[in-house]
C-alpha cells in the first residue's frame, strides 16, 4: 500500500512539473518576439500595436531574389533578414487574377466560397458585366461618379481586418490604401473605417458613401498637394546606368509596350506631355507606388493608427508593378527599375513603422495577388514555348461554327476568366443544351493554344490533374462562373503582341512571396508548400482571434511558433 500511494504520488508530481514545464515553454519569449510578449495578465491579450498587410499587384516570387544584390539592406533583404519567409507559397485556385487574390489573402477563402471569381465576370441575372467591386446604391466622394460607385457588397465572406474589428468591438481602426479600387476595398472588409484609391481622372485618392459623407480634412490636405503632377514633371529615367541592368533584356524590345507619343520603348519615358486631364498614366510608373506609401504614411499619422489601446490594421496594395508588367513584361528594364525603386520606398516605410509606432510594435506581412508570365516574344526570342490565345475571337468563331451546326445563333453569351457562359435558356427550349456542350467541348480543344476544355457542371467527373483540378474546383463558383471554361498550354496567355498577362494555374502565375515580419516573428524560412489561404488563419493565430467565416486554409505553424 505504501509502495503504491509512493508511485500515485511520484506520477502526480511528474504530471505537475510536466504541466508547468509545459506553461513556460507556451509562454516565454522566443526570438523575435518582443519583450513583453506572452507575460500578460489574464485580461490583457499580447497583441501588437498595429497590422500592415502588403500585397504587392503582380509579384512574382522569384522577384525577392532576381534583383536581391541591388537592393538595399532596409528594404527586401530586411524583410528576409528579420522575417520568416514561406518560400513555396501558391495559389490554390484558377484564374489568378487581381481581385480573386487580394480577397483570397485577407478571407483565406477561395472565389467557390467568397464569391470574387475575377475582376468582371457575367451577371447571370442580368446578362450583364459585373465588376468586383461595383456598388451602384453608393455615390461617389472625392472623385469622379464613375470611378467612386464601389464598396465590398459583391464578397460574400469577411476578411481578417474584419474579425480584428469584430474582436474588439469595433474600437480599433482598419483603412485600406490602394491605387486600385479592388486593392483598397476588398482587403480593408465589410466594416473598414476607410478605404481610399486613386482617381485617374482627378489625381486625388477618393472614396465612396459606403465609408463616409465627406472625405477627412488631412486627405483634402494630400490632395491638395499634387503629388502626382509633380511625379510625372520629370522623365521616368532608370535610377541607375541602364547598362548596369544585367538582370533585364535590351531598353529597346518591340514587344515591350510604348507610352503612348512615343515611338520607341527606350529609357528616358517622357510622361508630363501625356498627362493632359488625367492622371492616370502615374499608375504605369514606379511612382504610383512611391505615392500610394506616402498616402499610407499619412493615414499612418492622421488616424493615429497604432496608438490606442487595440490593435489597428493598416492594409496597403501597392498596384504600379501590375500596370508596369503588363505594359513592359517582368524581363524588362522597367520591372526591374519598379523594383529597386519599391525597394527603397520599402526601406523608408519600415523606418517610418519603426519611429511612429514603434520597432517589434508592428506586425508586416506582404505577398502578391498573383504572378506574371513572360511576354511570348521573349519567349520567341529564347526559343521556349509560347503562343497568343484571343477569347473574343474563339467566342466568335465558336458561335459562327454552332449556328451552321444547330442553326442557333449567340449559344455563346460571355467570355470571362478563361470562361464560356452560354444561353442555357433558349438552349434548353430549343433542346440542343447538351448536344450544343458536346460539340464544344470536342472542337474547342482544336483551337490554337487550348490544352483542354470542360463542362464547369460536371468537375466531379472530369478528369484533370492535380493540382489543377482541385484549383479548378476552388476557383468555380456556382452562382456566378462560366459554364465552360478552357486551360492553355503552358507559354500561352489571353494577349496582345506587346507586353503579357496572368490569369492560369501555372507557377509563373501561381507562386507569389509570402514574409511575416515584426512583433512575433523570428527569422527563418520554410519550403513546404503552403497556400495563400493561409496567410488569414495565420494572421488569426498570432492576434488570437477567430479566423474569418469563410476560411479553407491552415495556420502556417512554422510562423507563430
């Protein structure tokens, strides 16, 4: 009996020294962390002072490393210096396109659930273009009608900026900053205080009454100071010698797009001359993203972010390397001068974070809505595989071909994201539906650049490889997709003879960076394959808070721990 009240004792004091080993090593500090971290009270949750979530318009994940011995030691090389890198992160839907990734990042959710298929796509209801972000019950503030007529109604999830606010009862702040509308509004959520983008036509960051009656006195302030018409006051010239861009093609290429009055694709760009009455040419230089980061400064400032009792969040999308790529290719001088340049405006905003709220007081993390392919003349040039796929000409030629077959005219109503969407009414009057799919589906794949085509009905019985498939499947939504959709052969992309695109399943356009850095984040770098639906939950677990209604994806626990 002794021997055994010996044994239950020694067992129950293991246990208790197992359970507070066990406290301490959940609790501690870890490198990276600040000092306070995990040495709470119970009623004090350890968070950080503020969020700043970065999506990059277009970069490739390569672009981290391509031009990694030019850039300076504040901007990429601190964030892979200090931050823990998810070297292998893709995109688990198709088509990777703007708006489906800026969604996809703060939702963790995929356009099957959160309902941003693409940046357009056709209204089943109406048989009509919707775009992403289109809100006519809502006016204009600070802009022009067209351009101001948006909110976030069209996503049917929230976001993480979402559930922080839901956390703290709606006491924090969360604006979203953005050339673009969709990079402003779709990450910022539902229940943003603001979000602000920019009106080409004016030259001035606008909103919508979605968010407010009257844009804030210190935006007037911005806005009044003309940065824009300052920026393009000078030719775009290289920062550096442009022969010492080794990492880039020849300056002149003509498959490279021109600035329009220009014959030629060569450095210096002179843009002051094409500005007229819009701005809008300052978002095809590296410029739009230098002014989209003073514009966050100042919202940094005048909304005193990061400097009340909870946690704000700051969501910036930095568009001017999309404009650049598509015009110019990733291969070109220009990209590679967007990149050294947005890597010194990196550098300045970390050093901004650091003094206004404070170092290890922030957490960053960045990434890109989605990749690029090369432009098929480069292509051609290097003698890899490549080809120009037209959906309007395919869409003609399909309905050209199926009137002389069934003697039905338009079967084919819309073209959208690699989509077909037919009239599947008067189809199924005339009783040719199915016989009308049929004939697709074989003659579509004798199209030039089609690899396959499929009836988006009928996924569970189509066979495809992964992880095509499964990106196929996240990427349909069955309210607002096409109801045929094609991929392409590898090379091949939905453009013109100048410049390039994205939109496929393919790594060029799937593969994306993704670095958390600051408060909680310790160095390092994993190459498991993770997902942009991670970058929410993951977000999540280090506020601590719930992750949004709509999440698929995983916690990258690498990262918090």
């Amino acid at each position: 009996m002794i021997y055994m009240s010996r044994i239950k004792f020694l067992t129950v004091a293991l246990l208790l020294t197992a359970t507070v080993t066990f406290g301490q090593k959940a609790t501690s500090p870890t490198h990276g962390f600040p000092p306070n971290y995990g040495k709470k009270t119970a009623k004090e949750v350890a968070r950080p002072k503020l969020v700043v979530g970065m999506v990059v318009d277009q970069m490739r994940w390569d672009f981290l490393y391509r031009y990694y011995d030019r850039y300076t030691n504040d901007g990429f090389k601190r964030l892979l210096n200090e931050g823990f890198s998810c070297e292998n992160t893709l995109i688990p839907y198709t088509p990777t396109i703007t708006a489906c990734g800026h969604t996809c990042a703060y939702t963790g959710s995929v356009p099957a659930i959160h309902g941003i298929i693409g940046n357009n796509w056709n209204d089943r209801t109406s048989n009509k273009s919707m775009y992403c972000t289109e809100d006519t019950t809502v006016n204009a503030i600070g802009g022009s009608n067209a351009a101001g007529r948006m909110s976030p109604k069209n996503m049917l999830t929230n976001t993480i900026t979402d559930e922080l606010r839901l956390a703290q009862n709606f006491r924090n702040k969360t604006i979203g900053v953005a050339i673009k509308d969709r990079g402003a509004i779709l990450p910022a959520g539902h229940s943003a205080n603001a979000a602000y983008w920019f009106d080409g036509a004016t030259g001035n960051f606008m909103t919508s009454s979605y968010y407010m009656n009257a844009l804030p006195a210190w935006v007037d302030a911005f806005n009044n100071e003309k940065l824009p018409a300052k920026y393009l006051s000078q030719p775009w010239n290289t920062l550096y010698p442009v022969n010492t861009y080794i990492q880039s093609s020849g300056d002149e290429k003509p498959y490279e797009g021109r600035f329009k009055g220009q014959d030629n694709t060569s450095f210096p760009h002179a843009l002051a001359g094409q500005m007229g009455n819009s701005f809008g040419i300052l978002s095809s230089t590296p410029f739009g993203n230098t002014f989209t980061l003073e514009f966050a400064k100042k919202a940094l400032d005048n909304e005193k972010l990061g400097h009340g009792n909870t946690t704000d969040f700051l969501a910036v999308s930095l568009s001017s390397t999309d404009y650049v790529g598509h015009q110019h290719g990733p291969n070109s001088v220009e990209t590679e001068d967007t990149y050294l340049r947005l890597d010194k405006d990196l550098g300045e905003f970390f050093k901004y974070l650091d003094k206004k709220v404070g170092k290890g007081q922030w957490l960053f993390f960045i990434t890109a809505d989605h990749g690029v392919a090369h432009v098929p003349g480069f292509l051609a040039e290097n003698k890899l595989p490549n080809g120009l796929w037209d959906d309007a000409t395919m869409l003609k030629a399909l309905n050209t071909a199926i009137e002389i077959e069934f003697g039905f005219k338009k079967a084919v109503t819309a073209s959208y994201n690699y989509q077909f969407t037919l009239d599947n009414e008067g189809l199924t009057k005339a009783g040719k539906l199915e016989a009308v799919k049929a004939w697709i589906l074989e003659n579509a794949i004798k199209y030039p650049g089609v690899s396959n085509a499929f009836d988006l009905h009928k996924l569970g019985t189509t066979a495809l490889p992964e992880p095509l498939k499964t990106m196929v499947v996240n990427g349909y939504n069955v309210q607002r997709s096409g109801d045929i959709m094609v991929t392409l052969l590898p090379g091949w992309l939905d453009g013109g003879k100048t410049g390039t695109t994205h939109g496929l399943w393919n790594p060029y356009d799937a593969h994306i960076p993704l670095v958390f850095m600051g408060w909680g984040i310790r160095n390092g770098k994993t190459n498991r394959t993770t997902a942009m639906t991670d970058i929410a939950p993951t977000v999540a677990a280090l506020l601590r808070i719930q992750m949004p209604n709509g999440t698929v994806g995983k916690v990258i626990e690498e990262v918090t721990h």
